[in-house]
C-alpha cells in the first residue's frame, strides 16, 4: 500500500499535543457540524477538518470547502484541508456515494479505513477521530461501526459525539437542502451559521443567474413597463413567490426591488421569508386593498390569484402581471 498524503501541510513542525480529526461532507455546513467541531476541539490540542473533496454533491468541493473555512476562522488550532483522494473519496469507499440506493445492503469500508489508520493517520500523529451518531443513515452508521474496529486496532481512539438537535430533531444538512428549496429563509438561519446564510443567498442569486433566458420584442417592452411603474410607484406587493417571482426578480433593478413587498399563502399561519425578506399573508394583503397595488407572479395561478384579489375588494386597475415565466433554455 502507497501512503501518499496530499495537501495536509506535511512540511508544517507540529507542536506538541493530541491530535484529532474529522472527516465531513458539509453539503452544506451547518450549526450541526459546527457543534461537531467545538466538541471535538475541546478532547485534543489541534483538529484537523478533512472536507470531502468529491464533487458528488449539489454544492460543489470548493463551495463546500469555502463554507467549512468560513466557518471556523475564529475558532484557533483548526486546520481545514481537503480529503484528497485516501479519505472518504469513490477510489476508498465508492458506496458511502451511493447511499441512497443502497439503503440496508452491507458495506465494506475497510480500505478507506485502513489507509486512514496506516497513512494519514501515523503521518499526522493522529490519536483520535470523531464522528456524529448517525440513527438513520445506515451506510454511515456502519462505516462508524467498522471506523470504531480498524482504527482501534491502530491505536486510534473514534469518539462517537450526539448530534445537536433543533426542534428535537437532528440538524442535518439534507433538512437545510429542503428548506432551501422552499426558500424558508427564516427556519434555515435557525440551522446555519451566518457565514453560511450569507454563502446560501449568493448560491440562490447565481441559480437566478442561470435561468436567464433571451426575451421577444414585447416581452422586452412589457418587462420595462413592470419597471418603471415599480420605480413610479409605492406600495406595491408582488404576490407569489415560486419560480416566476424568482425568474422575475433577476431582471429587476435593485431600486426597484427595494420597494417590493411579498405577499404569499404559505405564509398563512406561520412565518415565511421569501429572498431574506418576511413575507405577508393573503389576509394582511386584504387589510392593505386600500393604498396598495398587486403584481401577480404566477403563470399557473394567476388567475386563482386574481379572483382571490377582486373578492377581497381589489380594483383591477391595482392589478397587474409579470411578463415572465420561468421556462427553462
């Protein structure tokens, strides 16, 4: 077996004292994994952070890696570095990439695991590796199981650390995938850290970015009327806040979309946030019919939307549409 360790800082003096290491995906980082960290800081004089540098997640290595650093910059005696191709990467352990199809089916992480122990391991003088309990994932829970047995054998001590809990249950990144999703800003600042809130929103603004697509001569022309009737007007509310609200939002002058209020059902009964910015219901949309103007922003709804609007007293003269639709190139 070849021991090659690569990009760890190999030629740095270490200092005196026990060192630990965790290997993490980070997909992305989270107050979860940051809990892991602080915990595991507290048991050994130096850390090393290994991200998984295989690009098998919807956040790419750098991102991911950006994310961990950013992360953990105030915390001393950190060292974060990439995996490299000898931990946790398809050539040591191919099936922890393919977890989702494998679910119950036995593993066998033993080469990952023996290269950790023998390589990485001896190299850094590293006495003790820590891991999250993983209760559902069961490709983990057993590469936790076999870590626990071959690192052993090596003299490498795996401490097991609870997961932090929000809600009662786990934080885990996969929940702050799928709140992502909905954009529910406000449950996801709950679960990262501000370093990461601040790498999401640039995240979400590149995929607006993406979806641009070319416009027809009326299509231009109605985009800037929608313009300049936002830069002319107050008090306006865009309802809806899917993909067309988004597809919209990315041609909008940021003068414009200062004045913007949100309006959307999901967030009837509970708090929503749409792009960071709360977000009002349709019933404190009713309390505003009055002083505010309407601009639709849902193909597939709209004219659900806008019977909604004249029952609950709007004019149609305070009722308008966007232009655009999210369609994809």
């Amino acid at each position: 077996m070849i021991c090659a360790v690569q990009n760890l800082g190999g030629g740095e003096t270490r200092e005196d004292g026990e060192y630990g290491a965790l290997v993490m995906n980070c997909n992305p980082f989270t107050l979860g994994h940051r809990y892991l960290v602080e915990t595991a800081l507290q048991q050994v004089d130096r850390l090393y952070l290994f991200v998984v540098e295989e690009d098998a997640s919807e956040f790419s290595f750098e991102e991911r890696f950006e994310m961990v650093k950013s992360g953990t910059m105030d915390l001393k005696n950190v060292a974060v570095v990439p995996s490299g191709k000898f931990i946790l990467s398809k050539e040591s352990f191919r099936n922890y990439f393919e977890k989702e199809k494998i679910q119950g089916v036995v593993v066998d992480a033993s080469k990952d695991l023996n290269i950790f122990a023998r390589c990485i391991a001896e190299r850094l003088n590293i006495s003790k590796r820590f891991v999250g309990e993983e209760p559902f994932d069961t490709v983990t829970r057993q590469y936790n199981q076999q870590m626990k047995l071959i690192l052993g054998e090596s003299g490498v001590e795996v401490v097991e650390i609870p997961r932090k809990l929000f809600d009662n249950e786990a934080i885990s990144a996969s929940k702050v995938r799928e709140y992502l999703k909905k954009q529910d800003w406000d449950t996801i600042q709950r679960l990262v850290p501000e370093s990461t809130m601040q790498y999401l929103y640039k995240h979400i603004q590149g995929q607006m970015k993406k979806e641009k697509r070319r416009f027809d001569k009326y299509e231009k022309k109605m985009l800037q009327n929608i313009v300049n009737y936002i830069l002319d007007n107050d008090n306006i509310v865009m309802y809806g806040t899917g993909q067309d609200a988004r597809a919209l939002i990315d041609y909008l002058p940021e003068k414009a979309l200062i004045k913007l209020e949100y309006c959307d059902k999901r967030a009837l009964g509970e708090s929503y946030k749409f792009m960071g910015v709360d977000v009002i219901s349709p019933l404190e949309l009713s309390d505003k019919k009055s002083f505010v103007n309407v601009l639709v922003c849902s193909t597939k709804f709209k004219y659900e939307i806008y019977d909604v609007l004249i029952k609950m007293g709007f004019e149609n003269r305070q009722i308008f549409f966007s232009p655009i639709s999210f369609r994809e190139k």
